[in-house]
C-alpha cells in the first residue's frame, strides 16, 4: 500500500495511538515508525527486547507490535513479562513475523498476543488494529 493510501485510510479512523515497535531489523522499525508517525501516533522503538525493557519504564502504549523472531528474548517471551505488568493490562499486543502460517497465528493468539500481523505489514490490517486501540481524535 502506498504512503498516501495509507495516510488516507488511518486519517478516516481519526484514531491516534501511543504506539511500541519492536523489532531487531532496524529497517522495519524505521519504515514503520515513520508512517505511523507522520499518522500522528506517538511511536516508540527498540530493536532488542531487554532495550524494549528499558524503554517500557518510561513509556506506556496503547499498542505494541513484536517481533517474535528475535535473539535473546523473542518476542513470545516478551509479550508474558510485559503481560505481568499492570501498568500494561490495557495493551493490545501484536505479533509482528515473517511466519504467515495459520499454525503460527494460532500459535501467536494461543501466546496472549491480540493480534498477528504477518511481514510485509498489511497496512489496513495494521490500520484497523490502531484504530480500535486509539483515542479518538477531537
């Protein structure tokens, strides 16, 4: 999806989100938090989990997008200790992968995670979760 369909899709929700990315390949964070930032959500990143630790104490999303794949701690793992958290109970979780599978949906929502958001990112896909975390706009 182009940048201008997508601005024109996430203007119509009219939703913004405080919105965390992680992910070890930097380029997806970038490109990611770029759109979404022009978007008008508020977006954080990281590119490994224990920096998405550190970035969490100071940070609290509406939505946070995972890489499940990732070294150290992936992102599975991930998602249950920021689970434990109270001051996140209200996230949506998304599992960001390259793995596209139906068993590895199901794996993903058996996992805790919301949602599961195969790579490339659909972008309407990634639009309709936003808006349904957001807040709405006045």
């Amino acid at each position: 999806m182009s940048l201008q369909r997508f601005e024109s899709c996430c203007a119509a929700s009219r939703h913004a989100c405080r919105v965390f990315l992680v992910d070890d390949d930097a380029d997806t964070v970038e490109s990611l938090a770029l759109l979404l930032g022009l978007d008008g959500h508020i977006v954080r990143t990281a590119i490994s989990a224990p920096e998405a630790l550190i970035t969490l104490e100071s940070f609290t999303p509406d939505v946070a997008f995972l890489d499940v794949n990732m070294p150290e701690i992936d992102g599975f793992t991930l998602a249950a200790q920021l689970r434990n958290r109270p001051a996140l109970g209200h996230v949506k979780f998304v599992a960001l992968t390259g793995d596209a599978s139906r068993a590895d949906r199901e794996a993903a929502l058996a996992a805790g995670f919301d949602h599961h958001l195969a790579k490339p990112v659909d972008m309407r896909a990634l639009s309709s979760i936003l808006a349904s975390a957001g807040r709405t706009l006045s």
